[in-house]
C-alpha cells in the first residue's frame, strides 16, 4: 500500500443525498446505494486515491468538507466528506473498527494534507 492510494475495509458506511437542494435521487439509484453500501452487512471496500474516494464501486469526487477523527472512548476511525458521485451529490460517513483504525486515521491525514487542504 503506498502513500498515494489508501485501501482499507469499513465496518460502517452511509450515503445519502445531501445537500437537500440537490437534485433528488431516483428509486433505482437509491436502491443501488442502499443496497451496494447502507444495508451490506459485511465489510466494504474503500480506495482512497488522489481526489477520489471509492466506495465499493461507487467513485466519489468534488470532496468537499473532510473531516476524519477518532472519537473519544471509541477504538475507531471515522471520515466524513461531501462529494459528487456522476450526477448526484452526497454526503458519506465511514466507520472501520479494525485494529489499524490509527494507522488509517494517519494516512488519511496526511492524504488530506496532501491531496486536498494544499490544492
């Protein structure tokens, strides 16, 4: 894995359309999130490359509003950003409980730093 690509399971991923001035989503694409990403129960896979964010297979770009923490009391790390994924606007929030949760809380830090705060 190097510095310019990000890969790591989510225990815990939501997207929904956001902001609500947004065009609205469709039922087939509504349905496509929830069931690709909402509702999956097991793990999903997500890329971190440049200024795109993959989810599964769903690409988001235009990041906007990045905040990534560690939650107090919490042995976890959570992202949360705006973007554009084709037409549609979103909002995603990404949870990974896995015991690497602080080395991808670092490298998503600096992949920030890097990628987005300087350009």
């Amino acid at each position: 894995m190097s510095d310019s690509e990000i890969k790591y399971l989510a225990d815990k991923v939501f997207v929904h359309r956001w902001p609500h001035d947004t065009p609205m989503w469709g039922d087939s694409i509504k349905k496509q999130i929830d069931d690709c990403i909402n509702k999956k129960l097991e793990k999903k896979q997500i890329t971190v490359r440049g200024k795109i964010v993959q989810i599964e297979n769903f690409e988001f770009n235009s990041l906007k509003k990045i905040g990534i923490s560690v939650p107090f009391f919490k042995d976890e790390c959570v992202m949360i950003f705006e973007a554009q994924f084709g037409e549609f606007f979103a909002h995603a929030h990404i949870t990974t409980k896995s015991g690497n949760f602080l080395d991808v809380f670092n490298r998503l830090i600096s992949w920030r730093q890097r990628e987005v705060t300087n350009n």
